[in-house]
C-alpha cells in the first residue's frame, strides 16, 4: 500500500460516509432554498464533491482505482458545468440586470 492510502484508510469509512452525506445535505438545501443562481451552482459543487470524496474513500479502502477513475470524470464535468453555468449567468446579469432566478420570467418570450 502507499502512503496515501494508508493515511487515507486511518480514519474509519464511516466518518467518511458521514462526513460526505452532510456535505451533501448542506448542498441540496442550498439549491432548495436559494434563489441566487450562483449560489446554487456553488451547491452542486458541493453535492459533487461529497460524492468525490465518497467514490475516492471507497477506492481507497477496497484497493481499486476505478473510484479514483470516475471523481476524474465528475471533475471534468464539474469544470465543463462552470464554464458553461457562468456564461450563462453573465447573459443573464446582461439581459436582467439580477442573478436571481425569479427574474428569468422576464425572459419569457
């Protein structure tokens, strides 16, 4: 085993499950209730994240590598969504002068 995975494995699965799941929770509240398109695309960052650090723990502990293969993936998602989720916002703070989401009504043909 190499080092980080050994230090990996020191703190129980379970703290990672835990830990991972508020993280998570913290996230999808975040897009239930706020109304700032930015703040939302920041918690599904978090809820991407969490299960991140979920599929890297379960990779560690089971010694396989293709946990670690898919948060490389999420990740290439994650930064695509970016991209695209800020150019939109952008437009959208053009056109309404507000990053809220209530105002994309506005928008409405």
């Amino acid at each position: 085993m190499d080092n980080i995975t050994a230090t990996i494995q020191v703190v129980p699965l379970n703290h990672y499950i835990l830990l991972s799941a508020i993280i998570f929770t913290i996230g999808v509240i975040g897009v239930l209730i706020r109304r700032n398109a930015i703040i939302i695309f920041m918690s599904v960052e978090l809820m991407l994240n969490a299960v991140n650090l979920l599929l890297t723990a379960f990779s560690a502990y089971s010694g396989d590598a293709s946990g670690q293969v898919f948060v490389f993936f999420i990740m290439a998602l994650a930064a695509a969504e970016v991209a695209v989720g800020l150019a939109i916002i952008v437009m959208v703070y053009r056109n309404t002068n507000s990053v809220d989401i209530n105002v994309l009504n506005r928008l409405k043909w």
